[in-house]
C-alpha cells in the first residue's frame, strides 16, 4: 500500500459511523407514530441544566488544580455571584454572561486575581 492510501478496513469504519450518525439523527421520522417520553423520564430532565451547571460550572469557578479557591482572592467566585444575581433578578442568560464577564476582566486582567 502506498503512502495516503486508504485501505479497506478504514472506509468500512467511516461507513459504518455514517449510518449510526444518520439513523441515531432521524430516528424519530422513522416511526409512524408520535412517540412520548415516560412520565419518569420528563420529570428526571426537568433536572437536566441544574445537574450540568453542577457538574461542570460549578467546579470550574470554585477549583483550581483540583483545590480550593480562595473566594476572596479570585475573580471567578465574584463573576459567577454577579451573573447568578443577575439571573435571578432579570432571567436572562445572555445578561448573565455579559455580567459575569464585566466583572471577572477587570478583576482579573486589572487586579490579576
């Protein structure tokens, strides 16, 4: 085989991904008829964003090389308790974003914290 060629094995792969990709994405027009989640499992998603945010947000504001933060020292505790006040006053996530990150850059780039 010559330098840059594909051989066999490698197209039946990405073959094979394809037709997963394809049928996982248009699952739902296969079936003939509306299909409804469970009860239990509307519910259980309701939690979805809240366990995301705790999952994933949460760690990165408060973490730092798998330790502790110092709240006081660091301008991420103070970015994320700014757009948290602001989403609950205003609701708004894009809002949330824009007050988190006028407070953290001058914290930040100006104080260094």
């Amino acid at each position: 085989m010559t330098a840059g060629a594909t051989d066999l094995a490698t197209l039946a792969v990405i073959a094979g991904l394809a037709a997963v990709t394809v049928l996982t994405r248009c699952f739902f027009f296969i079936l003939d008829r509306a299909w409804t989640l469970p009860r239990w499992a509307e519910r259980a998603l309701q939690y979805a964003p809240v366990a995301a945010l705790a999952g994933v947000v949460l760690p990165e504001v408060v973490l730092t090389q798998g330790a502790l933060v110092v709240p006081w020292l660091d301008a991420r505790c103070y970015a994320a308790l700014a757009g948290a006040l602001l989403y609950y006053l205003r609701g708004s996530v894009l809002l949330t974003m824009l007050a988190g990150m006028a407070v953290y850059l001058p914290l930040h780039l100006g104080l260094g914290w």
